[in-house]
C-alpha cells in the first residue's frame, strides 16, 4: 500500500499525459506558449478566480505574492502557527515578522477568535493556511482584514479545489497561492505552483514579477525572479485538470468510508458546515500516536507525522517569537497528529484494512 499512489493514477491517464509531454517536446515551446495560457485560463474557470497565474513552485506563489504586496521589513505578517513552513518562512524572507496564531481544535486552521489580540500597527496582512483540505474560515478572515485595513493571502497549497460557502478555495481573498508538488490534490510531474487573484492590476504586476519584473522583453519596471512553471509541467497538469472534479469526489468517498469505519473510536477529522474539503490528507489525532504509527509501520501501512514541530519552535523563527507566547492547540496537534493513507485510487479494501489495523492496534 502506498501512503500516495500516483503510479496507479499515471497509468490511469498514461495515453493522455504522454501525448501532452510528446507535444511539447516537438514544439520545442519549453517555457511559456499556449499551453500556459490554456492552463492559466482553465485554472481562473475552476477556481472562480479572475486570474490565474502559473508559477515555479508553492513556496514561489507565496514568494511573488508578498513582493507583488510590497512587503517591507518589519511589517507584521499574520500567520498560524501550526503549518508547513512555507508561508511563514516565505515572510522572514523578506525580513518582516511572522505573528504566529494557534489554531482551532476543530479545523486545524488558525482561529479566528485569536486574531486581533495580535494585531499591532506593523501589521499589514493575514495568511490564512488551508490545512489538510479545509479552508479555513475566509469570510471571518476577511471580516477582521477589512476592519484593521489589512490583506488576506489563503495558502491554498493543500486546499486546491476545496469549497467554502459556495466558492472555490483561492477566489475567496486579495490573494491566494497553490503548490502543485506531486503530492498535492492537484500535482504536476516536478515543482509548479499558481497565484490567484480578482485584481487586474495585481495580476499584471505578479506576472512581471514572475519573469524579471518585464514589462515587454528586456524592459523591466521591478526587480523580480524568474519563477514560471515549465511547459511540460503545464501540458501534464492540463490533462489531471480534466479528471480533478472526479479525483476529488473519490478523495471524499474514502474519507466517509474512514469516518463510517473509524467513528467513535478516535478523533477524527471534522468539516465546518458549509466547507468541502479536498482531503489532501486524512489527519487523526491519537494519544499514543508513536507507538500506533510503528505498529502500522510494521504492517506495511504507510503514514506521516503533519507536522511534528509547531512553527514557533523551529529554531529558523527563534527571533520573531515572543517568550511568553502560548500554542496550546497547536502544540496538542504536533504531539499527536497521524495522517493515513488517503489519495482518489486507494480501495476500499485499503481503507478497511488501515481502519481495522488501526483499531486493533488501539485496543493491543
Ligand atoms: C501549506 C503549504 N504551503 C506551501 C507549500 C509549498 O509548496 P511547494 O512545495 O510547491 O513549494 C506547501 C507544500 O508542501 C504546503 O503544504
């Protein structure tokens, strides 16, 4: 069993994916052509975003995001404090502060209700994580950024595809990025990523800073990086696009079918109501998580630890963290997180099987 398997989705799509790569070899168009502005305008109509813009990785997205918002040192960043590193990270690039904020115990997004005891007058935006699937709660987000006068960026990274209220994950805010790492809901065959906005003039100015700050060849208005996705990349995801809607559907059938398995008997994952999530893991909270992650270890059951360190204590944010700060959620999930297999070609014999092993290994 594999924790993600992308060999059984490749050969699901085979045909398709090899003729897309075999075409853009022949057209020898590695970097920019059609392909990229097919992809960027199927991403805008799925999403709901106004514009879509293609780039090198998530961490990249986060990257030209905060250059495209102007993001000084010593401003404040808003970020939640149980994450992958990217987002948070990505704001000490630039030398300004990650504000870190703990997270709910029922979304594993940051919470809402501890925001605005940590806004200051350096503060000039709020990331918003879409952890594990989930958006987190957009419309409060945004409700708190409008009355400070601050930006919202949604790292959208695991949530590609999710819905909240009725809207797409990353068409909800000023800003909002995604990773297409293999790994993710929506992955490519190497690293890519992709910016979304509803701001024309935002839009215009990522996709100079994208490629140099140019606004026309060799003419360049900013500084900025070369951070396009290779074509190749764009033809693959083109082809996984189609199928998405589908993939996702068959995420959400495997988690109902852990959720009927294991409900009642550990604590599972909750959805919001009026929130869809992508599923990009299904993550379950044990108190022994350790010792049942050897035991399915050692019954071929593949499963990860998201994450085992909050963000707060990483030793690359020991400047930026303030002595008497508290994560009391945040560091209740790093001690006891386990994320199972999840992916849109596991069977339902695998789910039984992880969900059984599981439960055995509770009760051992
Ligand atoms: C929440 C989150 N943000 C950002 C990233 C960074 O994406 P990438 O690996 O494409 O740079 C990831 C990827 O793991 C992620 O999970």
């Amino acid at each position: 069993m594999k924790f993600n398997d992308l060999n059984k989705q490749y050969s699901a799509y085979q045909n398709e994916i090899d003729a897309a790569i075999q075409s853009v070899i022949k057209s020898t168009s590695f970097i920019n052509g059609n392909e990229i502005n097919l992809l960027e305008s199927e991403l805008a109509d799925f999403s709901g975003a106004k514009h879509a813009i293609t780039c090198s990785s998530g961490t990249d997205a986060l990257l030209l995001s905060l250059m495209a918002l102007n993001v000084q040192p010593a401003d404040e960043i808003i970020c939640p404090a149980f994450s992958f590193i990217a987002s948070a990270s990505m704001v000490s690039f630039y030398k300004a502060r990650p504000v870190f904020v703990d997270v709910s115990p029922i979304d594993f997004n940051i919470d809402v209700t501890k925001i605005e005891e940590k806004i200051t007058p350096q503060t000039k935006g709020i990331i918003a994580v879409s952890l594990y699937g989930q958006c987190a709660d957009l419309d409060a987000i945004n409700t708190i950024a409008k009355k400070y006068g601050l930006w919202v960026i949604e790292d959208g990274a695991q949530s590609f595809g999710a819905v909240y209220h009725g809207k797409r994950s990353c068409s909800i805010t000023d800003i909002a990025t995604t990773s297409f790492f293999p790994a993710k809901p929506l992955g490519c065959y190497g690293d890519g990523g992709a910016i979304f906005t509803n701001d024309s003039k935002l839009a215009n100015k990522i996709k100079m800073l994208r490629s140099h700050g140019q606004k026309k060849r060799y003419v360049h208005k900013y500084i900025g990086i070369n951070g396009r996705i290779d074509t190749i990349q764009a033809a693959i995801l083109r082809v996984k696009l189609k199928y998405f809607e589908n993939e996702i559907e068959r995420r959400q059938q495997a988690a109902e079918l852990y959720l009927q398995l294991l409900d009642g008997k550990l604590l599972l994952p909750e959805i919001a109501e009026g929130r869809e999530s992508v599923w990009a893991q299904y993550t379950v909270m044990l108190e022994n998580r350790d010792q049942l992650k050897e035991n399915l270890t050692k019954l071929a059951i593949p499963t990860s630890i998201h994450y085992p360190i909050i963000l707060p204590k990483q030793e690359a944010f020991q400047d930026d963290i303030l002595k008497d700060d508290e994560f009391e959620v945040a560091s209740l999930l790093s001690e006891t997180v386990l994320s199972l297999p999840i992916h849109a070609f596991i069977t339902e014999e695998e789910v039984k099987f992880v969900s059984k092993s599981l439960i055995e290994s509770l009760h051992g």
